[in-house]
C-alpha cells in the first residue's frame, strides 16, 4: 500500500526539472521560475482531463517532450547569436511551438477526410 502512490514521484519530478532546467538555460528570475512551473504544471493537468474525458479515457500523465527539452536547451546558447537576446529567442520558440501544434492538427483532420474520401471512393467502384 506504501510504494503504491511511488509512481506519482517519478512523473511529477519530470514535470518540475524540466521547467526548472529550461529556466536556468534562459536565465529567468526566482519569481519567473516558479511561473513557468506553475503554467508546465496547469497545462499538464488540462492535458490530463482531456485524455480522460475526450481521447483513450486513461489516467496516463506524460511530461514535457524529451525532444522539445533538447530543442529549447540547445537554442538557450544559439539563441542569443540567432535572434540576439534569450526573450526574443524565447518569442520565436514560443511561436514554433503553436505552429507546430496548428501543423499537427490540420494534418490529423486532412488524415481524417482523407480516410473518408477513400471510403467513399472505393465503395462507388
């Protein structure tokens, strides 16, 4: 009964380093830090709810990306030649990241109709 909640350190202590470590890469504040923890922390919780309630309907709470850990630490240090300061490098992963969410979903609703209009085409011949 003891080791059976163990499981909620290990997913939790990946959703607190990698804030903490993206922070320390860009250099934020104290007060910046725990911000960033806080909305890591909230928008994994909204992700959560919506696994459950709209998608596989299963408790499983993933943590940021490991390859988008890598990217925003890699540009911490490309970042300042590139765009010249770590906030506007900041501001351009920033809109990486929702266009690649906006790419994400429109391929995903072009692969839907896509199985659709091959239905439908198939079942006319």
């Amino acid at each position: 009964m003891a080791l059976s909640s163990l499981q909620w350190m290990f997913i939790l202590a990946n959703c607190i380093i990698v804030p903490i470590t993206i922070a320390a890469n860009y250099g934020l504040n104290d007060m910046e830090t725990i911000s960033f923890i806080q909305r890591t922390l909230f928008v994994l919780g909204i992700a959560g709810i919506l696994q459950a309630w709209l998608g596989h309907c299963l408790p499983i709470n993933e943590g940021p990306a490991g390859l988008w850990w890598g990217v925003f630490s890699l540009y911490a240090s490309l970042g300042t030649v590139l765009f010249g300061s770590p906030s506007e490098t900041l501001l351009v992963l920033q809109f990486s990241l929702m266009a690649s969410g906006v790419i994400a979903i429109l391929l995903s609703l072009l692969g839907s109709v896509m199985c659709i209009v091959i239905e439908v085409f198939f079942a006319i011949r």
